[in-house]
C-alpha cells in the first residue's frame, strides 16, 4: 500500500550520515552507467508568476530506486498565500513493476540531499585535517552543507557570511547549539580564513575575490546554478581543480563555469573531473596539499531518488507514514 511522507517523517527516518551514504551510492552508480538520468523538463508560468520541473531518474545498484521530483517556484507565495516560493513533491515508485511506492515531501528530502552532495564532495576533496569553515548563505541549505560538512571532517569553527546581519547571527547560535562548536558572523571576508567554504546563496554576482584564497582551501558551490548568475568569480574558477557532479548538466546550468567559459579563461578541459568518477577511483581527488578544490553542483535527481528510496525502506521497517489508499488499482 503506498504510503504519505511528509517532513517530520523525513526528519525522524533518515540522519544526515543516512543520507551521505545514499548520495555517494548515487554518484558510484552514475559513474558505473547503471542510472537512468533524463535532463529535468522546465515549465513557465509567466501567467502567475512562477514555473517548476520535472526531475525523474532510477538508480541501481544498492538503491535500487525509481521516481520522478516535482518542484515549483513562486517567488510571491509568501505574499500573496502564506505558502513556501519553493514546493516540491517526490513519487517513488518500484523499480521491478512500476507501482506506487509512496509520495513525499520533497522540500525536506531536497534540503537532505543537497546537503549531503556537499558532505560527500568534502570527504574526497577537503583536506583530512580541515578543521574551519567559512558559510555563505545562512539559510536551511547553508545549515545543511555546514552539518554535513562536519559529518566528514573535524570542523572546529565556523563563519558565517550574509547579507541580513539578524539572519547571520541567528545562524551562528542555531547552528553553534547544534553542532557544538564556535561559530561567528564574518565582518571581514579576508580575515575569515577557512580550509573550506561553502556557498549556499541566491546571488548573482561573486561572493569574494578569488585572488584572496589561501592554497589547500575548498570549496563546494552549491548555490545559484543559472546560466547568467554566479556565486564564484573567475579568479576562483581558474585558480582552482574544478570537480562537478555532471558535467553536462553544469554547463548547461551553472554560470559560476558558464561565464568563465564565454570569457575564453578557461576550455572544457579545465573541468577535472565529475563526483562519480572520483568516488570509484577513476579520476584522482586532491592532487598535492596546497591545492585548491571546486566543486560545482546544480543538483540531479540521482540524489532525491536515493535518498527516498532509503527514507521509504526505513519507513517500512519503523511502519511510519499514513496510508494514501485502502486498495491501489491504477487500472
């Protein structure tokens, strides 16, 4: 009987490490060719001001999952109806005979899913002994990249970047609380030296001068992934060891490469490596210690199918979930 999640399910099924194990299972499938990954389908609704996706894929191999993510965004739904601007919803289904699985609440898995690609980037291309971070973007994903980031290393203090000071300093006591360990509102970028940064923002233009980055640090962008914006400034781009989680989907996507490439400061073959072949060994993670690291995620489907197809597997084992239907005959 299919079953209804919604996000305190989530919360309650599936950790962090949870969802870091079924990400990094996702990328070793895609590197292995044993996914099915259409690029997302994008609808507009110029009419009322907003528009959405359609995201499916299957993973094979341990997750063994199939489903399709839809997501939505309007911008004045705060406004206008008290609801979310971002709305998503995820339907699993069975691999083997298509039926109904479950449907969920795909804003908490998106958030989970998101955080934990960054998780997985850090464990192969952070240094093992990165022990600060700096954030930009205190918002839910800048919460999610700094918990999965210390899931993986040995983080002993933080920064936090944004531009409203109140949702900065409510970040660092949230998230100081949490996670156990100093963190701070950066007033001066170039005094907020980190051996990792991560970028969970919504801008347009770059966050911080390339030029200023110590060697040995890394960095995860993870946030703004259009064509015409960029959270990163070429400086970053070119000084660094660019590792994507696809490449094709990046450079259709992510201006942070994007406009590098249209400015001819880098080619293609910049671009080192995606996240999957890493993780196999097909392609080497740090190559010298004082190297700088990029990873670029736009996000794929990959991640949502994985990680709701453990919060499904897990929601079996504990019974949790409300049943959709008493009988399900798609017929």
């Amino acid at each position: 009987m299919p079953i209804w999640l919604n996000a305190r399910d989530i919360a309650a099924l599936l950790t962090m490490a949870d969802a870091i194990a079924a990400v990094e299972e996702a990328f070793r499938q895609l590197a292995l060719g044993d996914v099915a990954l259409p690029p997302r389908v994008g609808i507009g609704m110029a009419r009322y001001g907003g528009g959405g996706a359609a995201m499916p894929a299957y993973v094979g191999g341990e997750v063994n999952g199939l489903g399709l993510k839809l997501v939505t965004l309007y911008a004045d739904n705060p406004a206008r109806y008290g609801l979310a601007a971002v709305q998503a919803t995820l339907v699993l289904l069975d691999p083997r005979n298509g039926q109904l699985q479950a449907v969920m609440d795909a804003g908490a898995l998106t958030t989970l899913r998101t955080g934990a690609v960054g998780g997985v980037a850090a464990r192969y291309l952070a240094r093992q002994r990165a022990t600060c971070a700096t954030v930009f973007g205190a918002g839910v994903q800048g919460r999610a990249q700094l918990e999965a980031l210390c899931a993986v290393r040995p983080i002993q203090r933080a920064w936090i970047v944004d531009r409203v000071p109140a949702a900065a300093h409510a970040f660092a006591a949230t998230m100081s609380a949490q996670l156990g360990l100093p963190i701070s509102p950066a007033t001066d970028l170039r005094a907020a030296v980190a051996d990792v940064i991560l970028t969970a923002t919504t801008a347009h233009e770059p966050l911080f001068d390339g030029n200023w980055r110590q060697p040995r640090v890394h960095i995860s962008g993870i946030g703004s992934h259009a064509p015409a914006a960029r959270e990163l400034d070429t400086a970053t781009v070119q000084r660094a060891r660019v590792v994507t989680d696809q490449t094709a989907a990046c450079l259709a996507e992510a201006g942070d490469l994007i406009i590098p490439l249209r400015e001819g400061a880098i080619t293609e073959a910049h671009i080192a490596a995606q996240l999957g072949e890493v993780i196999v060994g097909r392609k080497p993670s740090r190559t010298a210690e004082d190297e700088i690291t990029l990873f670029k995620s736009v996000g794929l489907a990959i991640q949502d199918i994985a990680v709701a197809a453990q919060v499904y597997r897990h929601a079996l084992a504990t019974g949790r979930g409300q049943p959709l239907l008493n009988e399900w005959n798609p017929l």
